[in-house]
C-alpha cells in the first residue's frame, strides 16, 4: 500500500504538468520549494519508480573490506577445505602471502569474512566406539609425549632424481615442532634425524610414532631392538607404537603433516639438496613462532613453551652415537594394540596369547628391559604378566 508521502510527491508533479505554479502546490501540500524541485528532478531523471525514497547509505565505506578480498579469501578457504588442509584464518593468511595478494588483510579481518560468509564450520574427526578406553599418554607439559612421522618419498622440484623424506616432529603439549629432511630411511640416517630434532626441541619423556619398520628394527628379530630403540632407551626416552593400521592416533603430528606438504613442500622452490634444509629449518622457525594453538589460548609454541616455565633436557652432544648403537639394559619401551576376537596380541609380527577380558579393548604392552618381561596393562591395570627374553 502506497504511503502518504509518496502520493503527495506524485500529486505534486502531476499538479505542475497540468501547469500549476510551484508556490502555490507546495503551499497546499505544506512543503518547502526546495522539496518539489528534488521531486522534479527525480522526475525528469526517467526511474520508473522516482517517488520512492532511496536508501540513504554511502555509495563508499572506506572502513569496508574490499568485495575482491572477500572473494579470494573464500575461494582460498574453500580449496584448502577440500585439499583436507588446515583451513583456518592464519593458514588462509599464509596462503595470501605465498600468493602476493595485495593490500594483505589481517588475520582479524579473515576471520570476520568468514564469520560473514558462513563458513566456520569444522570437519569432524574419526569416530571412535563410545566405551572403548583408548591409553593415551599425558602431555601436560613440554618433553612429555613427542609424536614423530616419514612423510614421502618427495622430489626436489625440477631434480627428480634428488628423493627425500620428511621426519616430522611435534611436542604434543606446545605445538613446537622440529622437521628434518632425510635421504634415505635408513637406520642409522633416521637415529642421526632424531637427535637433530632432540637437539631443538629437547629429549620427550615418551617418543610415540607407527609401526613403520624403520622405527623398530626387524620382524625376523622383533625381540632385537632396533638402533631407534636402542637410541631411545639410551637417552632415558620410552618409546611407544601406536596400534597398527590406525594413523590418527598419532593425530598432532598427521595433521601438522598436512601443514608442512602445503606451506613448504608445495609453495617453496628447492633447488638443492643444502637449500632443502635451509627452508625446512625456516618453516620450522615460522611455524615455531607463528602458528597460535586453541589449546594455548592462543600463544605461539614458543610462548606456550616459554608460558610453562619448565627446563627441557637436550642431548649431551651436537654429534649422534654411532651405529650400531648397543642393546641398552635397562628401560621400557610400550605398544598400543586392539585386541580382536582371537584374543591375540601382536609384536612385530609375534604373536602372543591374551585374557579373554581383553577382547574388543585397546591395552598397552610394556617390555621391561632390565627384567626381561612384557606386562599387559588394561586401563592402566596390570592384568597379565610374561617372560620376554630380548635378543
């Protein structure tokens, strides 16, 4: 329904078209002459509907985040989204600076976008079964739990015949992480790869990666320790191996994993095998002094480390022990297995018999070294307990 003001604009035109003077049409409506002329040239500028009052708000607002921001960052949120890489405001920022968006806006301002845009929204994690108790391992504060990972085999860009591999590290606690480039998975490389990023991030109270058989040694042995383990327990360390086939219980550090193919691997040039470490070091420090963690209220690794106020212990040497690294005789070192309906726990590929109470549960198995035995643990309840003679 057409109001008041609107017919009294219409009203007033049609009064003038008919050829009546301004004055005396604004003295009968009750408005001011500078009222009908605005009318006038609405008018004559053709708009269908003149008569109707147009919103009053700037054609500009300086203070507004430019529409082609807005859509670059959505598209740049999307594609990582897809990629199943981190998708958040600082990682859609790195994204912008490796691309040379300019002008850069803030990490604030993307999240505002996306905020605006609808798109906060989370991907959810694995299910797990409600009642299955899994042991996981406290990592309260830093040097508790480190989680350590192979990515590759990668290429140097532009020289496929240079391969390497990526051993990623993370302190669970504080998010710092210690990436090392290696050549070859071998023993005595991946030992060296180990202490290079103990040497930075400090030696853990528990090492915990796969079932990767570069990190135990031999399934024709499984009982021999190999030289990681033996590195291990030398150094105080308790290594543990998560259950096979299930990646995501190393979750911290497959998801920095993402990370690192997509801020370093996929946006940097690499050039040589020396330029390699040089960039990975440089993405460590970037990520080390940058990336801010939820779970520390927003602080950097290294603030949420210098937050704690605790003295990490760092390797005696810059230089490795050499291999072959002797058995060690004392320490522990545990496994995580799902026990399945045989009722069967495996080791490297030994088997062993277990209780039936243990069936459809996660348990840990620790071998004591200096006392030659395996102790099966159930919700930290010891309810088993075997000869393990180390070879």
């Amino acid at each position: 329904m057409q109001d008041r003001t609107e017919r009294d604009r219409q009203q007033a035109i049609e009064r003038y078209l008919r050829g009546e003077k301004p004055s005396s049409i604004c003295a009968s409506l009750g408005y001011s002459r500078m009222w009908f002329y605005k009318w006038l040239r609405r008018y004559k500028s053709g708009t269908q509907h003149w008569f109707k009052e147009r919103s009053r708000r700037p054609a500009e607002n300086p203070n507004c985040t430019q529409q082609e921001i807005v859509k670059i960052v959505t598209f740049v949120r999307q594609s990582l989204y897809n990629a199943d890489l981190f998708h958040g405001p600082q990682a859609i920022l790195w994204e912008l600076e490796d691309q040379g968006v300019k002008p850069l806006p803030s990490e604030r301002t993307i999240a505002r976008i996306l905020a605006r845009e609808g798109l906060t929204h989370r991907r959810t994690g694995r299910y797990e079964p409600k009642g299955t108790k899994y042991p996981q391992w406290s990592a309260q504060s830093p040097g508790d739990v480190h989680q350590s990972d192979y990515v590759g085999p990668c290429y140097i860009r532009g020289q496929k015949a240079v391969r390497f591999y990526g051993l990623n590290s993370i302190d669970v606690a504080t998010g710092r992480c210690a990436t090392e480039p290696v050549l070859a998975k071998g023993g005595d490389r991946t030992v060296k790869a180990f202490w290079a990023s103990w040497l930075r991030l400090g030696i853990p109270r528990i090492q915990q990666f796969d079932n990767e058989l570069v990190f135990f040694g031999s399934r024709r042995f499984p009982r021999g320790m190999g030289q990681l383990i033996r590195l291990c327990l030398w150094q105080g360390v308790e290594p543990c191996f998560i259950p096979m086939r299930e990646p995501w219980r190393n979750a911290v550090v497959e998801q920095f994993n993402h990370h690192w193919l997509q801020g370093m691997l996929r946006k940097q040039e690499i050039l040589s095998a020396a330029d390699l470490r040089s960039k990975m070091l440089a993405f460590e420090q970037r990520h080390n002094s940058r990336y801010r963690y939820s779970k520390l209220k927003g602080k950097t690794p290294l603030q949420g480390l210098a937050a704690c106020r605790k003295q990490l212990i760092f390797p005696s040497s810059e230089q490795p022990p050499r291999c072959p690294i002797p058995k060690p005789e004392t320490g522990r070192y545990h496994f995580i297995r799902f026990i399945r309906s045989d009722a069967r726990l495996d080791l490297f590929g030994e088997t062993f018999h277990v209780p039936s109470e243990t069936v459809y549960e996660y348990v840990r198995a620790t071998v004591d070294v200096a006392n030659q035995k395996l102790t099966l643990f159930l919700d930290n309840t010891a309810i088993d307990e075997k000869q393990y003679f180390l070879r």
